[in-house]
C-alpha cells in the first residue's frame, strides 16, 4: 500500500461510516500534501462537504476554528451564502458542512466567461454588503492588521520586477494618508480569500461563498477590491459592479488601496515563483513562466491606470 493509500485508508476508518464520493479527489489532494482534505461525501444520504486538518497542530488549529467560528457568526447575523455546519469534531480537527450545489466561478486569476455573463453585479454587491454589515466591538484589531499590510509592503518591494515604482509608492500614501487611519473606524467582516475556487453559482445566481478559514475583520472594500480584481477580463462587468458601489472621494481611496494589494500582491508572488523555479502556486495551480510573466504584466498596466 502506497503512502498516499496509506493517508485515504486512516482518513476512511477514522471516520468511519462516512461515505467519500470522489476517492480520485481525496487522493490528489493528499498528494500535494495540503494542510487539510476537502471532499465531497455522502452523509446520512445527502451530499455534504468534509473538511478534515491534517496534522492537526496549534497552525491547523487556528485555521479550524476560524472556518467554525465563521459560520457560525455569519449564521447568527441571519446571512445565508455559506455553508452549515452539520457535526464537527473539534479534537480530531474535521467538520462537515452542508453542501453548495453548483458551479466555482473560475480558474487560476480571472472569473469565467460563463459566470461574468450569467451573474449581476448589483447581485452581488448587495450579498458581499449583508456579510459586512457586523461590526466589531474592540479596537484592537488595527495593530494586526497594520503589521499585516507592512509586511506585505516589504514582500512587494523586495519583489517588485520593475523599474518604475509608481504603483508601490502610491500604493504605500493611499495607506499612510488614508486607509491607516480609518481602517479601525470602516472595519468589516472579510472572507479573506475571496478567489474563484471559493465563489460558487448556479444557473444565475450566487450560491454561496466556502472556506471562510481566513476570514477576519479587516478593510470594508477588500472583499469588493477582490471581486473587481478578479473580473478583470470584462470592463463592463466591473463597471456596473463599481457602481453599485456608489464610492465618494474617500471610500475610492479606500477600494484603491485594496485594489491595488491585489495586483501588486499577485506580482510579487509570481516574481518571486520565477526567481525560484516554481510553478505551483496557492491560488494559481500550475503555470508556465509564460503565464505568470503575462499576468505580471497585466497587472502592472493596470496599477499604472490607478495611479493616474
């Protein structure tokens, strides 16, 4: 028996009596070593969802508890664009939640086709509003989240491929000037990780949103910032979706900063992939150098177009 066959065989007879649907999936999954398995599964005679943490460490903890508590707030704030939690085992680190029947919205960078003409953006809009309608009651939160982004003003600069450095430094004043002070006064609830694979649909509308592990209080627009970003491939789309946003002078500043984290972001991790010969990202799948020098470009053009 194979290592891998090894994994899926404790997987199975720990919890036992649950029925795996896609062993194909389980398999590829554990393969790539991930920190946990998601998989489709049979319970009680209807699909769900299994979450199961590998190696269930004080890390894998943190990101366990921050996907149940998640839902678990969501659900009491009355929304319903996430999965439910059906039973879950907080020592061995698995949970089963109810599945989203659909459609992910996309691949790699970029939504498709297919869902860019088939879903409104004021639809969306108006869900990604009612997510972030809780506020928190403590203010601590600002200290995390300015070391956060000052990291990641570090890792894009030390990672930047290009000589101009208009972007970055904009980039940077948007925060300084605004969003470093009003981030703790326009504090949201945020996904987090807001990607394609996590934004699910059917026929012609939103479904739901899954894998809130990295959801956290942060900026109102980052989840908006990262939708924009990611209909990248359709100006018509991403026109409506802006105005249903009704942004001032102030809140643009707000969404530009956010904006502009995830196209620079995305270049500095891919830059940084070529520099090590690496092809396989966490959000990209594999990609040629091609690929990723192509993206890198885009999105350079594109910080240029907000910086004037």
């Amino acid at each position: 028996m194979t290592s891998d066959e090894d994994k899926i065989f404790s997987l199975s007879h720990e919890l036992e009596g649950f029925k795996f649907v896609d062993f194909e999936d389980v398999r590829i999954q554990l393969s790539n070593s991930p920190h946990r398995v998601t998989t489709k599964i049979n319970y009680h005679d209807q699909s769900a969802t299994l979450r199961y943490y590998l190696n269930f460490n004080e890390k894998r903890k943190i990101f366990y508890h921050n996907e149940i508590n998640s839902l678990q707030k969501l659900l009491q704030d009355g929304t319903r664009n996430q999965p439910e939690i059906l039973e879950k085992n907080d020592e061995k680190g698995w949970v089963i939640e109810s599945y989203l029947d659909g459609k992910i919205s996309g691949k790699l960078y970029g939504f498709d086709l297919d869902f860019l003409n088939n879903i409104d953006p004021g639809d969306f809009v108006r869900i990604l509003t009612k997510i972030k309608l809780s506020k928190p009651k403590l203010l601590e939160w600002q200290g995390g989240l300015n070391k956060f982004y000052e990291d990641r003003f570090e890792f894009v600069t030390n990672n930047w491929p290009f000589d101009e450095m208009k972007p970055i430094d904009y980039w940077r004043s948007l925060y300084l000037d605004s969003i470093k002070g009003v981030l703790v006064k326009n504090l949201a609830f945020s996904h987090g990780d807001l990607n394609p694979g996590n934004i699910i649909y059917k026929d012609q509308r939103i479904i739901g949103f899954i894998d809130w592990e990295s959801s956290k209080y942060d900026g109102y627009f980052r989840d908006f910032a990262s939708v924009y970003y990611l209909a990248s491939g359709d100006e018509h789309w991403r026109d409506k979706f802006l105005k249903g946003l009704k942004l001032d002078n102030e809140t643009k500043k707000q969404f530009n900063f956010f904006y502009l984290y995830y196209l620079l972001i995305d270049i500095a991790l891919l830059e940084s992939a070529i520099k090590k010969g690496e092809n396989k990202l966490f959000r990209s799948g594999e990609m040629t150098d091609g690929e990723m020098k192509s993206i890198i470009r885009r999105n350079f053009l594109q910080s240029l177009q907000v910086v004037k």
